[in-house]
C-alpha cells in the first residue's frame, strides 16, 4: 500500500479470527489486524469482540491495520462458552445466508441431540439451515431412512452427500452457490472433504477418523472463511463434541421445534412446556409414536439444561431475533 503519514479509514470484511489477531479481506487482499483494546472492553457477555463475517471499521497506515469496531451485524450465529462460562457467548460466524449442519452416518455416528439443538440455535437466531447427512455410503439404508423420516414434519431441509461416491454433491453445490454458509457439526463428519470436493483449489486438511473411538478428529483450528468458485463462500469452523445454545429462554424452546410447535396448538394449556401437562398433545403424539422419540429426547433434554441455567421457565429476558444486540 501507499505511504501514508496519515492512518486512513475504511470497511472490511473478517475472514479469519485466532485468539487476539485476526485477518481481514482488503482490496481483495487478507491482511492481519490488531484489535482495538477497547473492543475487548466493550464485548459484554461475547468471549471474543470480533468473528468471521463480521464487517468492521479499520484504520491502516503503511502494513499496519487496526480494528476500530464492528458493524452492526444482520444475524449471530453462536453458542454457549464451554465448561463453566455458561454466561459467555462465542460468536462463530455472522452475516450468514444460512447454516449447513453436517452429520456423519458413518464415523462418527449420527448425533440427534447435536443436530437438533444446533437446528434449534440457528431457529432462535432466525438462520436458515439445511441438515445434511454425510457418508451415506457407510451407513445402513434403514437406518438412513429412520434418520430421515424423524425430520419429515419438521419442515427441515435434508440433503444426503458422500464425497467418495459424489451422491447429492451437486445438490450440496446449489445449496451452497451465491450464499455465505457456515458448514458446522462434530469432529470428522467430513466438512473440509466435502469442500475439497466441491473446489479442489481449497485443499483443507483432511485426517481419518478414529473407529475405535467412533469419533473424528480436529483438523480446522479455526473459522475461516473462502469464497467458492461456484459463487458464494463458506465459512468452515472447528469440530465440536458438544454444543450448548446460548440465551434461548427455556419457554420459548417449544417455538423452535416446528414439529411441536404445530402440535402445541391443540394442547389444553397455551403456555404448554410438553413435560408432564395433563391434555399435552405433543406428549400424546410421542407416546403414540407419531412424534420421533429423538426429537422429543432433544426437546426434553435441553429444556432442562436451559432452566439449569437460566431458571425455571426462563428470567432470562433476551429477545430472539437474529442479533441479541444486549450481548454484542
């Protein structure tokens, strides 16, 4: 860049963010930045100031590059702080067109729980998603078809991809084409390979899968973000062993099961929490079976973490929408 005795101001976008330095898109260039130290007094409950995606007023004199702030942001994707930070939000990406959630029905096996409470997250935070479900060519038909009838009344977009075979990678390719995606799900369900096939000019690392511990194996460290030559871009993120939804008041949980929220409207009280309600229609539809017992087992499983959190059927006063602007 030019000389400059003058620092000069203007927009960019965040591609990369690791710990306190991060890299911007700038004049179609990623450059590192530094973050302002007010940025860090400023986050509120956000663990870090910045994430990938975010648009952000910088100051550049010569090569160095300062972050100023962050523009308001049109949607959050994000969870809750692992461990014992249950009040910290780690922002994983914003500004997105949606989430694609990807699953594993091979190695790792498919996780319901995980699926449904990012699925729930993403509904909270008004982010389109899509479900796909990667290595169909290791899993059993049955069981891949049981999988997907659990999602048929959720209204829930479901693709099946196997990058070894190349079944659904063209449906997987529209999904993906002119939007910003984020791919999110555990450990070794295969992201970076589906990205690799779908633009082999990526070249992401890719490791094996541990069978004798069904699970995967890190290999991003780190969000990122790559524009695709199909149009678009994608955000890849880290695997993750579990994920907790941050600031969902336990209430408003029922809203964000489509599923049961088009039943809840036949149960006897408005408010229902679908638990142990007498005239509970959702609990009827799952004693019956025509309620997946797996979607209720989300349901059920994460109401209570929710309240073990933000107590009973929910102090916590955030309001849902795609940025909780209180927690920026």
């Amino acid at each position: 860049m030019e000389s400059s005795s003058t620092p000069r101001s203007t927009t960019a976008l965040v591609v990369r963010v690791d710990a306190r330095q991060c890299e911007v898109l700038l004049d179609g260039e990623e450059r590192a930045a530094l973050l302002r130290g007010r940025l860090f007094e400023e986050r509120g409950t956000d663990k870090s100031p910045v994430a990938v995606g975010d648009q952000v007023t910088i100051s550049y004199e010569n090569d160095d590059i300062a972050i100023d702030a962050v523009q308001e942001r049109r949607n959050v994707f994000a969870r809750r702080v692992a461990g014992e930070d249950y009040d910290l939000r780690q922002v994983l990406a914003t500004n997105v067109d949606q989430v694609v959630v990807v699953n594993s029905v091979g190695v790792p096996p498919f996780s319901s729980i995980v699926a449904d409470r990012i699925l729930t997250t993403c509904s909270f935070a008004g982010i389109p998603t899509v479900l796909v479900l990667n290595k169909i060519d290791k899993s059993k038909p049955r069981k891949l078809e049981r999988i997907c009838s659990s999602y048929a009344n959720a209204g829930i977009n479901v693709l099946q991809t196997s990058a070894v075979t190349g079944d659904g990678i063209d449906k997987l390719v529209e999904v993906l084409r002119d939007k910003t995606s984020v791919l999110y799900g555990l450990s070794g369900v295969g992201k970076s390979t589906l990205m690799n096939y779908i633009d082999p000019t990526l070249k992401l690392e890719t490791r094996e899968t541990s069978n004798s511990l069904m699970s995967g194996r890190h290999t991003t460290s780190h969000s990122r973000w790559y524009p695709l030559v199909v149009g678009g871009a994608v955000i890849d993120t880290p695997g993750v062993r579990k994920f907790r939804p941050f600031g969902i008041p336990p209430h408003e949980l029922r809203l964000h099961f489509p599923e049961m929220l088009a039943l809840g409207s036949e149960c006897h009280f408005p408010a229902c929490l679908h638990r142990d309600e007498p005239g509970c229609a959702v609990i009827a539809a799952h004693e019956d079976g025509s309620l997946p017992k797996s979607r209720y087992r989300s349901y059920t499983e994460l109401l209570e973490e929710l309240e073990s959190v933000y107590g009973g059927t929910g102090r916590n006063e955030v309001k849902p929408g795609p940025d909780h602007k209180a927690r920026r």
